[in-house]
C-alpha cells in the first residue's frame, strides 16, 4: 500500500468513525439538551403562576367594580342604555321618541354595536344627558349627533329632535 492509499483509509476510517460517534452518543446528548431547555422553560412559566394568578385575581376586582360603578350589572348594555335614558329624560323633561335595535358589526374579532335613538325635547337637557352618556356611564362614545329643528303643523310650534348614535365595544 501506498501512502496515498493509506492516508485515504485513514481519512474514510475517521469519517466512518465520527459518523458512528455522532450517531451512537452526539444526537443523544443534543436532543436532552434539546429537552433539557425547554423543560427550564416550562419551570420558569410556573413559577411565575401563583403571581399571575393573584394578578388576575386583582384585574377581576377591578373590573367588578367599574361594572358596579357604572351600572352595568347582569342585564344587556341595551337595557341598561334604555334605562339610563328614560331616567333622565322623566326627570328633565324630555321625550324618547325612538329607541332602535343595535346594529352589530363583528370585524377582526371584535364586536361593535352601534344604538340609534332620538330624543324631543330642549337643547340644554339633551346636551346633558350626552355628556352624562359618555363622560358618567361609559356605555360608549357618541359617533353622531344630529340636531333638527321641526314645527308642529296642528299646534304651529316648533320643537327640537336630536337623533344619536352610540357606539359601543364588546
């Protein structure tokens, strides 16, 4: 044999050789280190759990008392809205004239209600209860307010209508 012919044994030996160790020990060894990491993973995310639990626990405080802060206790938001309307308009004076089923858009996984109503009655008064919709009872933000101006033919007086819309989250 010549040199050449035995260097190339020797190179195709270590080759076959480092394949074998590879196969027999290296795999093994990375894929527990493999297993090994995520296992440490996993024991850093429970023992974060007791906090994250305690966390939750003051987020539902939380928002139990805005639910009872705001009235919205079990019943729909539609109902509550309605509620809310009708209590303030028999205290100052005002007429809900409409009061229409929300239209519901789902877009992106949220669902979104908008609640048409209109109301009769003076400008002072309904410009209250608007702001006492969106600032005190957060049932959601005004996206329109139109006010209009119409005369009574029978009587010839004229009264003022405002048609609103209310758009709410959830």
């Amino acid at each position: 044999m010549t040199k050449k012919t035995k260097n190339i044994l020797l190179l195709a030996g270590f080759l076959l050789v480092l394949v074998l160790c590879y196969q027999l020990s290296f795999s093994k060894t990375l894929d527990i280190k493999k297993e090994y990491h995520s296992l440490k993973a996993q024991e850093a995310l429970f023992e974060n759990t007791p906090k994250q639990v305690s966390l939750l626990k003051q987020k539902q405080k939380y928002y139990d008392s805005l639910l009872t802060k705001y009235q919205l206790n079990g019943s729909s938001v539609q109902n509550n809205l309605l509620k809310t309307i009708n209590t303030f308009a028999d205290n100052t004076n005002l007429k809900v004239v409409h009061f229409l089923e929300p239209h519901i858009i789902n877009k992106n996984d949220l669902r979104i209600n908008t609640y048409q109503f209109t109301l009769e009655g003076d400008y002072n008064h309904i410009i209250k209860l608007i702001h006492k919709l969106e600032q005190q009872t957060k049932f959601g933000e005004i996206t329109n307010l139109h006010f209009e101006k119409k005369k009574n033919f029978r009587t010839g007086r004229y009264y003022l209508q405002a048609h609103i819309l209310l758009k709410s989250f959830g």
